[in-house]
C-alpha cells in the first residue's frame, strides 16, 4: 500500500467527491417532518447504492421511524464502526437562507471555498469524508486494511428513536473492536482534535404553584405569595459566590483533571477572550478557581435554560401569578449521578418552597458524563494522522455538549469511540445557510485515508 | 322629603329598576374592540335618553373615541359630580360562560339572587345605582337635593385615552366640590366601605442583554454569562429576608398609619386566612412585621408579574439565552415618588448586572398614591347613611388597586372623591359569568338615596 498514493487519489478526485456529496444534499432528508419520510427513505437508498458501489455488504434495514444503513466490508485487521447520520435539521426560517437548502452550492467566503446547503456539514459532508477515503483506499488497494461496519442513522435529529432498539437488537452484528463518529469538530477551527470526554446531561423542569389562580397584584400584592419570587430565590440560591453549584453532593464524582491533559490543554492557548467575544460577552462567568476550557470542557455545570411565568405579552397587566416554570440543566462530569443529583435538585427546590406553596418536577432524566479510555493505541495512531495531515499537532479534548451515541456505544456494545470530526464554529448546522468549508471535506477525506493507513 | 317615601318607592320600583339595568346590559359596548364602536355610542345614546327622562339636560359628548355622557341636575344645595363607565371588557372566553354574556338573566344561587351578564358588576349595575336612586328621589320629591353633575365614560376598560383631555377641556363645566364614584366594593362582601386611600403605581420591565445570540448551554455553560441567573438574582435581591424592599429610599414619603384608621382597621377582624385561603394559600407574603390588612391597603409593595427568558415551549432545549425578561410593579402610597423610585429601581438593577450585561428599561412610569381627605362632611354623612342601609358600621378602607380617576378629579378638578360601591369579591368582573347580586343593586340604589337625603 501506498498513502501517497491513496492522497493523491483523493486530490485527483476531489471534483467528484463533491459531485457525489452535492447528490446527497440535494435530498431533503429532514427526519422530524413526516412529509419528508420519503426522502429519508431515499437518502438511505443512495447510500446504500454507493456503499454497494465500493464493495460493501450494504443493506437498509427498518426500524419504527427512518431506515438505518448498515454496510460491512471484510478486511485483514481488527474491527472497526464507523458511524455518521443521514437525516438533517428542518430548514425554517426558509426565508433567512440566501439559496435553496437542499440546491447546494460551492461559494468563495473570506475563509475559502464553502459548500452550502442543509446537512452540509451536519452531517452527510461529514460522513462522506469517511465513505469518500474509503474510495480513494480501495481504488489504490483493492481492499480496505480493516474489517469495518459501518452504521447511518437516519434519525439523529429527531432524538433518535429507533437506535437504542437497533442496538440492542443486533448488538452481535455491530458490536466492532472501536467505534469511528465522525460528528464533531476542529478546535478553534484550525487544530485536529479527538473527543475524548463527553459531558453527560440531566434536564429537570420545576414548576412553582402557588395561589390557585392567578391574582390582582393590586388586590394581593405583598400579602399573597407570589411564585416568581419563590423562583428567583431558587435560581439565585443555585450557584454560591465562588460560582459553585450548591445542590448538596453536587460535586460527588467530580474527578480534577489528569494533569497530562491539564498540561496539553494549557498547550493549546485557548483564547477566552476571543471566544467570549465572538458572542458579544467579555468576562468568564462560572467557577472563579477554574480555567475557561475547564468550564467548558470538564467542570460540571448549572444553567438555567427557560423561566416563564406570569404576563409577558405586550404592556402591562399587574398579575400575580398563580404558576413560575423554569427549565434548567445540568452538565455532568466524570462519576456524577444523575439520578443522585436529581434527588439533590428536589430536595433543594422543597428547601426553598414556603410552606404553601409546592412545586412538580415532571423531567428529571438524564444521561451521566462518558469519557473514552485512550489506551487503544488507535487513538494515538489517530492522532498522529490528524496531525500529520493538518500540520499541527490534534489535542484530546473535551466536549461540552452530548453526543448520545458514544454513550449508547459504550453501555450496549461496549466500545469506545474515536470522536473526530471536521467542523468549524460557524458552519451554522441548525440554522439558516449551513456550510461546510472544502477544506473541512478535502482535509477530512484525507485525514481519513491516514487513519486508515495506521491499520494495515 | 320623606326618605321612608323614597326607600319604599325604590323597593315597590325594583322589577322596573332590574329591567331599565337589563335593557343597558343587553348593549354589548365592549370598548376595546372597534367592532363594537356603535355598541358604545348606543349604549351612551341610552343613557342620555334615561337622564333625560328624569329631567337631566343630558347629552352625548364626542371623544376621539367612545362618547361621554354629560348631565346636569339644578338642586339647592351643594354641587356633585358623580361618575360611572358604560363600556364593558371583552368576553372571551366565550365557550366559558354558561349563558350569552349579553343576556342577562335572574339566577338563584346560595348566595341569593344575581344578575348575570357581561357588564352587571363592572360597572352598569353600579351605575344604575345611582340613577335608579335620582329617579326615586324626583319621583317622591319632584326635584333633586343638590346640584347634580354626572359623567359617564366609555373608555374605562381600553385605558381612558379620552378621559384626561375631556376633563381638561371641560374642566369648569364638570368641576364640583366633590365627586360621587361607584367602581368599587363591599368589604368582605357584606360591610359597606368607603375607599379613601388608593394606591399608586410605577411599572417596570427590564430586559437583561448577556450574549448577544442564543448559545448552545453544552458549548458555552458554565463559561458564558446567563441572563437568567442574572436575572434569578435581581428578583432575589428585590427583598430582604424581613420582606421589606432594599430599593434605596424606597420607603421615602411612607406614612404609618393613623391610629384611628389602625384602630377602626382592627375593628374590622379581617380574617386574612379566610382571605389567602379563599385563593389557595395559607401563610402571609410580605413584611414580617405588618398586619395583612396594612400590606394590602397601606403598605408599599413590589410585585414581579411576569418572567420570561429562554426556551419555554414543550420538551427541552439547551439554549443559553441571549436575554431575559421581567414586568416588575410596584404599588406606592403616602407621598412616594414614582419618579425617585424608577431611578433608584435603575441603580439596583445596573448595581446587579456583571459588566458584559447590560439592561434596558423599556416602561418605567407610573401615579404617585391619592388619599382622600376626609375632612368634607358629607364623608362622615354618606358613612353614616350607609351604616344604616346595611346595619352595620361603614368603614373607611383602603384599596390595593390604583384607580386612576380618583386620582384625576384631584389633579385636574381639584376634588376628592367618595368611593362607595357595593361589588363582591365574586363577582367574576373581567372574567367569564360576571354577576352582581340582587341585593348589591337593590341596596345600592337605597344606599345612595340614603346619601342624597343627607345632603337635604
């Protein structure tokens, strides 16, 4: 085998690539909208055309919701899954996107060339660059240097309904020796990086009642409790003067940073400043003990997510309200257990309520942090490949959001994952004009190929 | 005169009285909704023909919106102005109540009979109190006791956007030595009151600016400052731990009580768990060291009304607003200052706010408190009449609400108001089955005929 080769396959059918990605775009795969089950149905199809293409055993297999895509290729080494979804985001605000969504484009930006449209970086570019330096392997190879599965959903915008099902019903057929996700991004737009703490979520809902309708705060105004009080002393009872959460047992499972990760995340220079400031803020917020990649990496957090309650339309009606509503969020950490800091938010909540007042919890749920063992020496193979392909060196980093699947990859097939993905900060996945950049795709394809290569 | 004449001629007259007051609440004037301007100008065409029935020179006066009705009476004695609202609220929800809200029907209930229509409460029914009471008085005596103005609006559910010009503008010809207002209630249902101290009212809303986009909470949380626990903290701040407001020179220009209105107030034996019980709860909001009855008549409060922020709609949404909102009111007696106050509200709230947030302060107006002084005669006369129409002690009472023409007739007019008005607290005003009880319309009617006859 030659990587050089294989390269410069990738280069040399650059135009094509983007041909074949431009084929998926333009199918408007939006899994939450049932007038768009058709097309679901449709993108799985082309997928498994292509898949079939290379040499894949691919097939769409049914499920309650959208078709899943599963493809194996045999190979001389260990078993890899990689997986990638299909489905895309709605498009509403139809009217706030310059073009079509789903007639994508090439545009020169001030950042180079962008491919525009719905899912172009969320996820189908993403995933193409996993199928495309597939391609470019056999085309040089013959054959791919690993025995790999791979698995796209067609539901990941839609809370994945159907996965955990699919999982757990053919856990025999998936279950691989390591996980691929292609579905996250650079660091700072420009450093490879490779997700290796996933910050797990517990999503709770309060709801304060207290007068059984709602008042004239004129009428019982001061004498009659009123519940929005009753919330903002919770929520400003929620953090301490140091930025602490004060849930009792909070921190519990909170584990410090191993200090080589501490070392290399002081190594990338995150610029706070530049990241507060892209979004019109200038101070760090949160924990005053803890660095800002920390924060948003690593440490635990408390966020109110919604409040309502009372009159908020136009004007003014001097109502005292009989109900206040917050949602409110919790990141978790390292051993953090949801169910136990559940307990704690409750217990909490009730220690706040005056005596006529109650308060309902109807969410409560929630998934604990996920954190990949990287002594899979693939992980540093991986590394390495990123790093010779962008020139500088990828980081292990952490990941403030969730990404369910790694989860579900760990618990149901009990797999780690190699998170890496080709994203920048403003491609606008969710929202209106939605881009990739090209070299995200170029760079990804080839980063791919050199991951690959690790194995033979 | 004979009173026992004119009190008998009102009891043998109530089925007519019950009629002329059902003919008025079949017009549906609902001020607010143009499609029922000719409503109003019917309904004020009503009344010009009853007044002048009873030998008012009455007449319907233009506005830039719904008409007035102007009318003047020749009597003896001293002038009055008595004022009422023709124009009713809206009836939505429809489906709510259980008979066409412009039907009015008798109904029994266990609390006697009632008069069921959109309009019987507030304010036709109370009205008519005072007209049916002038039509028994001509009846008996062939003439008025006093000089006699009366001023019926229409605008009073839609804000009175006429009412200041319109007194301005006529400002000598509706000038008295006193004004007669029935807008009002009963105490507790049942004990005849006089409101002599109306609350004011400043309205706040602020709007708190953290980021200047919605962030995703797993990507920015922790780090980036969240406008709702900004805002969670300025409500909590609002009041201390004894629930005394913290705004500086808040409590400026708030008198105590005097002791004969503390002594007569204690008299009342206002039962404030049957009060908070009534609406659910149990246990007085409020300054700890206050009576209910002084937090609800004569006590300075600060109310939020309404909070909204973030993702409130089903599900979740991990979103990291960029603002949040309150509508926050605060009820003002004594000689506080709106003005002061609002300022001194702005300095918290900016005292609060980390220096990458910023507020704005889109309402921020409001009426300083009106108290009625007490020193006319006719005061203690028109008490008195009501004692003996109800057989028991009339009080002078407070009003948590504003209501803004008492405070009007004293800047523009330059006379105090007595506010006597005979609704119960169930009366369902603003809301679905609005009612009015028998007895309120029979003995209010005897009630003002027991006041005119004290002005003879």
């Amino acid at each position: 085998m030659s990587l050089d080769q294989v390269l410069a396959r990738i280069d040399a059918d650059l135009d094509q690539s983007i041909a074949r990605l431009m084929d998926l775009l333009r199918i408007p795969s939006i899994s939450t909208d049932p007038a768009f089950a058709k097309d679901c149905d449709h993108a799985a199809d082309w997928l498994v055309d292509e898949l079939s293409g290379l040499g894949f055993k691919a097939s769409k297999r049914k499920t309650p919701g959208h078709p899943m895509v599963v493809a194996h290729a045999d190979g001389p080494g260990r078993h890899l899954l990689f997986y990638g979804h299909y489905d895309v985001q709605p498009v509403d605000p139809l009217e706030l996107w310059d073009n079509p969504p789903f007639e994508p484009r090439i545009e020169e930006t001030a950042d180079g060339k962008v491919i525009r449209a719905r899912g172009a970086s969320d996820d189908k570019g993403q995933l193409m660059t996993f199928v495309e330096a597939c391609r470019a392997w056999i085309a040089i190879n013959g054959s791919l240097p690993a025995r790999l599965t791979i698995l796209f959903e067609g539901e990941e915008e839609s809370g994945s309904p159907s996965l955990v099902p699919f999982l757990r019903d053919n856990a025999d057929e998936l279950r691989a020796e390591l996980a691929l996700i292609c579905d996250t991004g650079l660091f700072e737009d420009h450093i490879p990086a490779i997700v290796t703490m996933l910050r797990g979520l517990l999503a709770e809902e309060i709801v304060i009642t207290g007068p059984d309708r709602d008042l004239h705060s004129g009428m019982y105004g001061g004498l009659a409790r009123n519940p929005l009080h009753v919330l903002g002393d919770i929520i400003a009872g929620l953090h301490d003067e140091h930025g602490r959460v004060t849930l009792r047992g909070f921190y519990d499972g909170v584990p410090e940073l191993p200090d080589e990760i501490r070392a290399q995340w002081q190594g990338l220079g995150f610029d706070h400043q530049k990241f507060l400031g892209a979004v019109g803020l200038s101070d760090p917020a949160g924990e005053t003990d803890r660095t800002p990649l920390e924060m948003i990496w690593s440490r635990p957090t408390c966020e109110v997510n919604g409040v309502s309650g009372g009159y908020t339309g136009e004007g003014f009606k001097t109502v005292l309200p009989s109900q206040a509503r917050a949602k409110i969020s919790f990141r978790l950490v390292g051993d953090q257990d949801p169910e136990a800091i559940h307990r704690s938010f409750v217990e909490y909540v009730e220690s706040m309520l005056p005596a006529d007042c109650k308060a309902e919890f109807p969410l409560g749920h929630g998934a604990p942090a996920s954190r990949m063992s990287i002594n899979d020496p693939l992980f540093e193979q991986a590394r390495k490949a990123l790093s010779d392909e962008w020139g500088k060196p990828a980081a292990y980093v952490g990941c403030g959001g969730s990404i369910p699947i790694a989860g579900h990859f760990q618990d149901i097939l009990g797999m780690d994952s190699i998170l890496a993905g080709f994203g920048r900060d403003d491609d606008q996945i969710h929202s209106p004009n939605e881009k990739y950049a090209l070299e995200s795709f170029h760079k990804g394809i080839r980063s791919w190929a050199r991951i690959l290569a690790t194995l033979t």
